[in-house]
C-alpha cells in the first residue's frame, strides 16, 4: 500500500495529503458525527480575525451553475474566542488543525497570527491575503506582489511555524504575487481562492448577493484552478496545496500531478460530508494501482 504521509513546507507533516477547505468544515468537530475526522491529512478552519465581524448582511451565498457564490464577509468571533472556545475542543485531534488568518490592515494580520502562534497544537496558519485593505480603498493584498509581501513579511517576523499563504486568483500573473510570498519567507502556498463573481434574479431585477458579487467555488472552477497550481509549480520551489473544485479522487490525483503536494475539498463538504474519506481511498487505490509506492510521487509527474 502506498505511503500517503507528506510534508507541506519541511516542517509540517501530515498523514494524508487529503484536507479540507476553510469557511466549508467549521471548525472540523461539526462533521466528527460522520467519520473519524482524524483520518484527514488537516483541517483549515474558518477564517479567523483579530476581532470579531459580524459579517455581510443577508442573502450572502447563492447556489450557481456546478458551484456557488459565496460573500459571507469573514463572519467569526475573533481570534479570543477561538483560542478560549475552540482550541479546548480541538486541539487533541491526531490530525493537524490549521487556523486561516484574515484581516484588514497588517497589523490586524499580525495581531491574529501572534495569538494563534501562542496556542501549541496549532502547528500552522493559512494566511488569506484575499481581504480588502482597508488602508487602500478595499483592494485585497494578494492582488499585487508589493501587497502580498508586505503582508507576508510582517507576519513571518512573529510567526515561527509553518506559514502557508493563500493566494487570490483574481490577478494578472498568478506567478509574479507567489514569488513574492516566497522571497518573504512563506513555507508553502495554498490556490486558489475564490474567483469574483455575482449572480442577477431577473423577477426582482436585482442583484442575489447583498452585496452584488461574491466568491465562486465549485467544480465550475477548476479548470482555471488546474491551470494556476500548474503554473506556479513551474514558478516556485515551496511545496503547493491544491484549491477549487475538488469533487473525487481524479480531481485530486489532477491536482498532485500538476504540482500539488497535497489538496483541499472545500464545496464539496456541503454536498457529501464524507466525500474526503472517498477522495482519500480513491487515491490511495490509484497510487496502488500505478505502482506509486508514496503518493508525494504524485506531485508535479505531469508529462507535458
């Protein structure tokens, strides 16, 4: 049977590159009624700030074509709460539990990260450099590379584990904003988020979302999800986690052969809350079947 432990960023281990998706998994003990959540190679959990928000005003998600748009606005109770509420909760899962950091300026990045980087069990933060700067008019940090250093440099400075960075696919040059996250010490990359999008109820001639556009995730954006990890394999040396679209093991297995090391399933949970023990099994056979002794072999042995 083929090994599916992998290592994202040299110092993180985990047991399968299968994990899931944060803002889709809660805080991952919601689905522990379903299977045993400690067969996930980690979980990303929802999008952590250093205060609580209160989020987007309703309706903030609508159901699309092969997807859904989401603008729940990073609705949470803040980085106090989850350290005080949650961690007890989860931080004697066997799996690696991994906090998604957002915020809106980079002190409010850098003040999440230092809290998390206190609590023991958490061996790893995703930092989401998709949110709106507030300092610059709402543009997101990760849309260009002087923003996306920025962030990322002074959240290296305070936080001494494993650093993976999200990167927002809603650029130019995918490649230009994931160097910049290299050079200023991130361990790993995560892609992609969410593509803009926005969805229109032709009876009421309005826009669905409360806030006309929202996030697009969904097996409707894969082939632009494929494409971006492809290219940014070709662009970094840090390992990548796969994003967008995951659905079974053949999407997974598409992913790790474009250049990801491992993957995470994230609209999909909505459908199937046992669809990652079927991804896992499905690429775990596959590697058996191929003669893969270790599912790392997988990652970047797309021949072109």
């Amino acid at each position: 049977m083929a090994a599916l432990n992998v290592y994202i960023g040299g110092e993180l281990h985990i047991c399968s590159p299968i994990t899931t998706a944060s803002g889709t998994f809660g805080y991952g003990v919601e689905y522990a009624d379903f299977f045993d959540i400690n067969l996930l190679g980690a979980i990303f959990v929802k999008g952590t700030t250093a205060e609580p928000r209160e989020g987007n005003p309703y309706p903030r998600m609508a159901e699309t074509a092969s997807g859904m748009l989401n603008a729940v606005g990073l609705q949470n109770k803040g980085v106090q709460y989850f350290a005080n509420d949650i961690y007890p909760l989860i931080k004697d899962l066997q799996t690696a539990v991994i906090v998604n950091v957002s915020g809106s300026t980079v002190a409010s990045y850098v003040a999440c990260a230092e809290r998390i980087a206190e609590l023991a069990n958490i061996p790893a933060i995703e930092l989401n450099i998709s949110c709106p700067n507030v300092k610059r008019g709402g543009m997101a940090f990760g849309i260009s590379a002087q923003g996306a250093a920025e962030v990322v440099a002074a959240v290296r400075k305070v936080y001494p584990k494993t650093l993976i960075v999200k990167l927002s696919p809603n650029v130019t040059d995918i490649t230009e904003i994931a160097r910049a996250a290299e050079a200023e010490g991130a361990d790993s990359l995560s892609l992609i988020n969410t593509l803009l999008g926005m969805a229109v109820d032709v009876r009421q001639r309005r826009p669905v979302l409360s806030t006309v556009t929202g996030g697009l995730s969904g097996p409707c954006i894969k082939p632009v999800a494929l494409r971006m990890v492809w290219q940014t394999y070709r662009a970094v040396k840090i390992p990548l986690i796969g994003i967008g679209g995951i659905a079974c093991w053949q999407d997974a297995v598409e992913f790790m052969l474009a250049g990801a090391a491992a993957v995470q399933v994230g609209t999909c949970n909505f459908i199937d809350p046992a669809v990652t023990v079927k991804i896992t099994e499905g690429v775990s056979n596959y590697c058996d079947e191929q003669g893969f002794s270790s599912v790392a072999e997988l990652t970047g042995a797309l021949e072109t």
